[in-house]
C-alpha cells in the first residue's frame, strides 16, 4: 500500500499551490490554536482551503475546542483533529460538526500508546505525537509495535532523514515543522523535496 501523507500547519496559498502541483499528499491540516506559530484565523482559512483540490483532505487541527467555533468552521473540513478531549467529547464534537475525527493521542511513556482504546468505536482515527505536540519532538516509535488497530497517523519529529525508518513503522505520516525555515513559515524547496522522496518510496513499493 502507498504512503500517505499529512501536511500540518498549512498557512500559505503559494505552499497549497506547490503541494497540489506535485502531489503525493492527501492530507492538509490547519491549526487553530492560538499559542501555535501556525494559528488561522476563522477568515485565514476561509481563504486558503478554498483552493484545496478536492483530491486533497482539508483536517482543522484543534485543541480542546469550544462548540461554537466548531459550528463555526466546520463547512470548511472534512475532518477534525482533536487533542485534550475525552471521549464523551469527541462523540459530542462528531454530532455537531458531522466530520469525521482523529483522536489525537500524545505519547511520552509506553503506556500513554494505549490511551487510544478508550476512544475505539468513538473517534474515526488515530494520530500518535510527542508530547511536544508541535516540537517536533519525537518520542520512542517503538511504543507502537504492538498497536492493534490500523490506519494511524504517525506524528512528532518526522523529518526527510528518518522517513525510510517512519514507513516502515506506519501507513500514514503526519509532517509540519521539519518543513519549515522559521517557526510557522513553509519551506517550499522542503516541502518539494519531501514529497519527491515519499513519491519516489511509493513508486519503489509498486515495483
């Protein structure tokens, strides 16, 4: 099976532009969190995921998010990424916004990994990060291996030099700040050449 691919904290029409031109990516996060150096506002976004492809994913990124900003934004994706929310939430979130969900599951310990099994049947998939959430930390992928569910999302110090060992652990990578130059700003050759490289390992699975 390919690779997919996520791309987070998305706050440029140029980088959307160049990610659509290339391809290989299916996925498009955008953080609403205001201590983020990726944070959009409700318009900001408006702006760029109206010139997503439809090919392409459009996932909001939140934190513990309020109703009323979910009633807000919601039009725009097609999923929700949540972090700091219980279950009981995430089954309210999927009422009033009608998307799908990704649970978000912050790993430091082994044990935090099985976090995941109190939201099965209630969230839609799984992305496990560092705890740094947007650090680009990474934590011990090796927590995962014994894992019983499927099609997650990998997270948390992903880069162009660890990605051979990244595909091997999960079907889908989650990316966002080993692509850029400064803190919230797309490097447009780094996300180019990332996306040559998961091209060029798809290609290779095919062969």
């Amino acid at each position: 099976m390919p690779l997919e691919l996520k791309i987070c904290g998305i706050k440029s029409e140029q980088i959307i532009k160049a990610i659509s031109k290339i391809g290989g990516c299916q996925y498009l996060g955008f953080v609403f969190y205001n201590k983020s150096p990726r944070n959009l506002s409700i318009d900001q976004s408006k702006k760029l995921t109206s010139i997503v492809p439809e090919s392409i994913n459009k996932v909001a990124v939140l934190v513990n998010p309020e109703n009323d900003f979910v009633e807000k934004i919601k039009d725009q994706f097609d999923l929700l990424q949540v972090y700091n929310t219980s279950p009981a939430r995430v089954k309210e979130l999927k009422l009033i916004s009608n998307r799908k969900i990704i649970q978000a599951i912050k790993v430091k310990r082994s044990e935090d990994i099985n976090i995941y099994k109190k939201y099965i049947g209630i969230a839609d998939e799984f992305l496990f990060d560092s705890s740094g959430m947007e650090k680009s930390s990474a934590f011990n992928w090796d927590f995962l291996k014994n894992i019983e569910i499927k099609d997650w999302f990998l997270a948390g110090g992903i880069n162009i030099g660890n990605l051979d060992k990244a595909k091997n652990i999960a079907q889908k990578i989650d990316i966002s700040s080993s692509l850029e130059d400064n803190p919230g700003i797309k490097s447009i050759e780094k996300v180019k050449n990332f996306l040559f490289k998961v091209k060029e390992i798809n290609e290779n699975r095919t062969i």
